[in-house]
C-alpha cells in the first residue's frame, strides 16, 4: 500500500491551479478516445461529448507556464495545472482573471510491502491456491470466466520482470498501453517490483500453470505513476493524469493501491468529497469504470481509518483477510467513512503469493494485494455480465460476498466467491433463532447447525462490554505460511451488528462455544436493528418492534387473565346468592 504525507519547501512548492472555463475549445471524442472507451460510454448512458473531457484551454496553458516554476502535469476532467510555484510565483498566477483557486498539492509517501524470497514452501503453496479458491476461482474456469475482453488499468509503481518473466508470459500479448507518468515515456519495465506484483494477483500464472489472479485473459494498460526513492516519494498529479489516460484508452476497471494519510488531510475530510483524488474516482465511476482501491494497511496504526480515494462513495475498496483465521487481517484499516458511510465495500486475503519482479514468487502482504485480487475477480464478473453498467457490476461484487446482507467495518461484505453469482442463494430460517426474556434478547444456534468452535471473542467496535479496547485474532509474521497452511473454509463464526439508517453502533463476531451465542439487554438499544450472520444464514430483528410486539402479548395476556378472574368472581356472586 502506498501512503503519502506531506512535504513542504521553503523556496517553492507544488500547487493545483484551477482554470475558469474552456471556451472556444474544439474536441473529437471519437478521435481522441478508443472504441472501448466509447463503448463503455454508450453502455452505461454516459454522454459520449462531455466538456469534462475537453483539454485546457492553450492560451490559459501558456500564460500560466510562463510565470511557473515548472508545470507537472494538467487534469482536464477539473481543468487544472499541477505547477511548482515560488511565492511571487504565486501570487502572480493568482492575479490572472481565468485562475478561479489554487490549493496545495499532497505528495510524497512510502512503500509498505514486504516480500520473503526463496522457493515456496508447502504452505505457501497451499496460500497460492487459496487466494483464489476462496474467491470462487475454481468456479469461475471451470465456466471459462477469465476477464476476456475487460480492460484493467494498473495504477502503481512500476512493472519490473512483466516483459521477460514467465509469470507474465500468456498476458503480454494483451498489453495494450504502457505508460510512465513520471518520466513522460513508454517503458515501464523497471522501477520498483510492487506493480509487477499487483499485476500478478490480477492476471499472472506460474509456470506450471497455478493462476496467481483470476482473470489471466484480461487485457491491461499499465501506468507506472510512483517515484519510488529509499523514502518513497509519489505524486498526486500523476495519478490523477493516469486515470485520464485510463479512461482515454478504454479501461473498465482501474486498480489503485493509492492512500493519503496526510497533514493536509485529517479523518474528517475522508468523506468521498473533499480529498481531490475520491472525487476524481467518482467521477471516472460516473463514466462507467470500475475503480478498485486497497482500504490501506494503518488498521494496528495511528490513522486506522480507510483514506482517500477509498473513501469514495463509487470506489469498490477492498479490506484485507488474515488466511490463518479467516478474519480481518490486524493491518487493514477500517471504515466507516467520515460521513458515516459503509466501508471496506468487501475483502480478500491481505497475504498472498506473488510475482516479486525478479522472475520468481514470493509471499508478501498488504491490503495492496487484496485489491489487485478483487480487480480480477471483478473483471470476471463483467465478462458474465457484459451489459450491466458498472454500479449494477459494484452492487452484485457486493451481493457476492460470503457475510451478505450483513456487513461491518472490518469486512464490509465479506469475501465475494463466484458460487454467490451461479446460484441465489436461498434463506435458511432454521439456522438461528431468538427470543426475548425479560429484559435480554437471546439468540440461539439451532442444535442440528451448532458447531463447537476455540473460544474468542473479537470485539472490533463495542459500546456493551466493559473492556471496549478493541482485541483482535492475529497472527504474528513469524508464523506464517512456512510454518502453517491457511484455511481451506471460512471460520464459522458467528458475527452481529447494531444497525440504525445504514450506521453501526456495534459489531463484533464470537466464536460459538454453546448454543446460545448472543444475549443483548434490550434497555440498550437506541432504536437499531439487530443483525447476526453464521454459517450463511442471517437473522434480522427489530428490536424495539419486537419488543413492543411482546409488551402487546404480554397485555394480551394480562387481559385475559384479568377477564378470566372478573368472569370467575362474577360466578361466585351468583352462587353466594
């Protein structure tokens, strides 16, 4: 996962200058753009001629280019210059009429990958195959689903090995556009390993013919926009311009393992709305592309949260899945977003095996690795669903996923698997039941479903228990898959939530030691809706409604009773006469 930070110069600095219109501009969608992106326009009802679209205007281009310091780059979709700007620079370009803003430019970050090099280990190998069988892949080749004719754009760091390597070997014939964003050429093929792995968990193989990603016939556009030095500097004009470059050349799916964790970004701006780069994600989302994020790696760090731009409202971000315990991986931030919005939207392993851009595998981890899984898995579900627009493509990932209709802050959706889009998935009522006693609504494993699991209990957002330090199930680097095989089957925990208008108030998930897995004092509740999922079934109840419904049995009964005794003393009057 790339994270960045802010920088600041005493002589200069990077600035976004905002232009006022495009008046006069000519523009030829159908020569500027390719067929794809013209196609994907017209599937999802979106204006082939757009002024989004439009370039700059040159003469505001020029005249701004010469007072600058430098000129980075320009983004037509918000008809802006990326300038390197002095102070009088600044103020210069300030007084220009057609300037309507200009805001400070985030930049610079790290890289967090970690790779372990040398043959794969048994477990290992068994951790190559299940970060895709837990998706469904097995599933999706056997129906010959594998991202043919979707094009995903690789938004990272550079591409190192994807030209020679036998990883890459069956998918270079559908590379269909390179470029590198810093250096302002075609050739990717150096740089820092982490694009060369990402692209791996989308689409590569290994030379025995194991699928490292799920959509291995997919093609791809590669856009290296990192500068990766011993610190890690990256840009964000140049991501902004690769996603221009994306939609230009037809992508359907953009991959990014992208966040700003900043100065000039705090927790309360990761609303979709205010961070430069969600808004211009939602925006490639309005013209029909699917932006796949990592939900980033500071879950067990000081930020915790999901950053821009997965803080999108249109982006699909993905959080990480530990494969020892099937759950939340400890590193993975969490949602929700400032506003209060559900995120991660799903999950997928956060440790996986990977091509390491020297021609050979390797385990790594990171939500970075998560994403690029979920972007070939969701190009296999838009080569199933050819003709549904790409919001339709969001919802049925999200519909896929193993906890859907439950949902958290740790796993958003759960883990997608094709199987979920084979078949409907039918209701089971017999799995959980409940009933209210007193004051405590108790919630109950049938006995035929119950299953015996280790004692745990992770409480990852809890106003109930008197210990509200969250605790999590994780386990450390030194015991990874060398030593262990990861889980072949989901945990069958049971996990609950407290919803009210789309928020929680409260989610956790519990290991079944007893048939009776959940007991909430009903006093607590603050008009929510409880929500408990195990073993695929899920059980919704209203609380208060349920409880009123309860009070009305209750003095059903009392009524009664009270017309039984009134009938019964009337009776006795009569006699005594």
């Amino acid at each position: 996962m790339l994270f960045f930070v802010a920088f600041s110069s005493f002589a200069q600095q990077k600035y976004w200058v905002f232009l006022s219109d495009k008046d006069g501009v000519e523009f030829d969608p159908y020569t500027y753009f390719d067929q794809k992106a013209i196609d994907r326009r017209l599937k999802n009802n979106v204006p082939v001629y757009h002024e989004s679209d439009k370039p700059i205007r040159l003469d505001y281009y020029e005249q701004i280019a010469a007072v600058a310091d430098t000129v980075a780059g320009h983004s037509r979709w918000f008809n802006a210059m990326a300038c390197v700007l002095t102070d009088e620079q600044l103020s210069s370009i300030e007084a220009f009429p057609f300037v309507v803003k200009i805001t400070p430019m985030v930049s610079q970050g790290y890289l967090t990958e970690e790779f372990r090099y040398g043959d794969l280990k048994n477990g290992e190998k068994l951790l190559l195959n299940e970060q895709t069988n837990w998706l469904g892949g097995k599933t999706f080749k056997e129906n010959e689903i594998t991202g043919k004719g979707v094009r995903v754009c690789v938004i990272d760091a550079g591409f190192p090995s994807v030209n020679y390597a036998d990883e890459f070997e069956h998918l270079r014939g559908n590379i269909k556009g390179t470029w590198d964003f810093y250096k302002n050429k075609s050739d990717v093929y150096k740089y820092n390993n982490h694009g060369a792995a990402v692209l791996s968990c989308i689409g590569g193989r290994t030379e025995d013919g194991v699928d490292i990603g799920m959509a291995p016939n997919a093609e791809f556009l590669l856009a290296r926009t990192e500068l990766i030095f011993k610190e890690g500097l990256s840009e964000e004009e140049d991501w902004l311009m690769a996603v221009e470059w994306a939609d230009k050349n037809g992508a359907d799916i953009i991959n990014s393992s992208l966040g700003y964790t900043t100065s000039l970004y705090f927790k309360e701006d990761m609303n979709g709305e205010t961070a430069l780069i969600s808004r211009a994600a939602n925006l490639a989302a309005r013209k029909g592309i699917l932006v796949v994020n990592a939900a980033g790696n500071d879950g067990d760090g000081y930020w915790k949260h999901i950053a821009a731009p997965g803080d999108a409202d249109s982006v699909l971000t993905v959080g990480g899945i530990n494969p020892w315990t099937g759950i939340h991986t400890s590193f993975s931030s969490y949602g929700p977003t400032a506003d209060m919005r559900m995120k991660p939207n799903v999950s997928a392993f956060g440790h996986v095996i990977a091509a390491n851009g020297k021609g050979d595998l390797a385990e790594t981890q990171g939500t970075s690795f998560a994403s690029p899984l979920m972007a070939g898995y969701a190009a296999c579900v838009m080569e199933m669903y050819p003709d549904l627009t790409v919001m339709e493509i969001h919802r049925k990932i999200e519909e896929s996923g193993h906890l859907y209709p439950y949902y958290d802050y740790a796993h958003g959706y759960g883990i997608p698997n094709a199987a979920n889009l084979m078949q409907e998935r039918g209701e089971n009522d017999e799995v959980l039941t409940y009933e209210v006693v007193g004051d405590t609504i108790v919630v109950s494993i049938t006995d035929s479903y119950f299953e015996l699991n280790d004692e745990v209990v992770i409480n990852y957002h809890s106003r109930f228990l008197l210990d509200r330090a969250p605790r999590y199930l994780h386990i450390p680097d030194a015991f990874l898959s060398d030593d262990s095989s990861p889980r072949k089957a989901k945990p069958n925990y049971v996990y609950y939530h407290l919803e009210k208008n789309g928020v929680l108030s409260e989610y956790a998930l519990v290991a079944p030691r007893q048939e009776d897995v959940l007991r909430i004092s009903v006093s607590e509740f603050k008009g929510e809706k409880l929500r408990v999922w195990y073993k695929g079934a899920v059980l919704e109840v209203d609380v208060e409604e349920r409880v009123e419904e309860q009070r009305d049995e209750i003095n059903e009964e009392e009524i009664d009773r009270l017309e039984k005794r009134r009938t019964n003393n009337g009776e006795k009057e009569v006699e005594n006469e």
